[in-house]
C-alpha cells in the first residue's frame, strides 16, 4: 500500500469525528443558545422561519453525528475495516445532505408563505 494513501486514509478518519464535532456544535447553537442561524441548509443559508424547522435540523444533525462518532469510535474499539466504515461514513454522510435538502424544500414551499 503506498504511503500517501494511508496518509490520506488517516485524515479521512480524523475528518469524521471533525464532522462530527462541528454538527454536535450546530445541535448545541440551536438547542442551547437558541441561535437561529444554524437553522440552515449545508451551505449555511438560513431557512425562512427558522424556528419552525429548528426541531427537524436539530434531530437531524444530531442523529449524523452521533452516527459518524459511533464510527469513528467503532473504528477505534472493534477495528472496522477501511471498506465498512467509509462506506458507512459516506452513508450517514449523504443521508445528512439529503435530509436537509428534504427540510429546506419543506420550508421554501409556496404553500408555507
């Protein structure tokens, strides 16, 4: 195997618990600080009526890093093989997009003005 893949291999590990961590941040500014900001799409833009949908952002962030650290630490405890759990990373990873997604289109339709 040659070195830079493994060099790469070890920052797409550390990426997730950075993921993590920055949902896990997203969650805490929601729920704690009651900053409504972070009601937002993947790209950072604010939802209209962020209130309304802080409860949907909130699980769903929530429920991606809490999935992406049981990887990472499952990686750490039980020795997941570097195919399982990119796979699985990539999964939660493509789940969190499209659930936003799905969120954001509830919130920009006509019908909600």
């Amino acid at each position: 195997m040659e070195i830079w893949f493994v060099w790469l291999a070890r920052l797409l590990f550390l990426g997730i618990f950075l993921m993590a961590a920055g949902m896990f941040f997203r969650a805490w500014r929601i729920a704690v600080r009651k900053d409504m900001r972070y009601v937002a799409d993947w790209r950072g833009r604010s939802l209209p009526n962020g209130a309304q949908w802080a409860a949907w952002v909130l699980s769903i962030n929530l429920i991606a890093a809490g999935a992406l650290l049981a990887i990472g630490l499952s990686v750490l405890v039980v020795g997941l093989e570097f195919v399982v759990w990119t796979g699985l990373a990539g999964l939660v990873l493509w789940s969190y997009y499209f659930m936003l997604r799905v969120v954001v289109n509830w919130a920009n339709r006509p019908d909600k003005a």
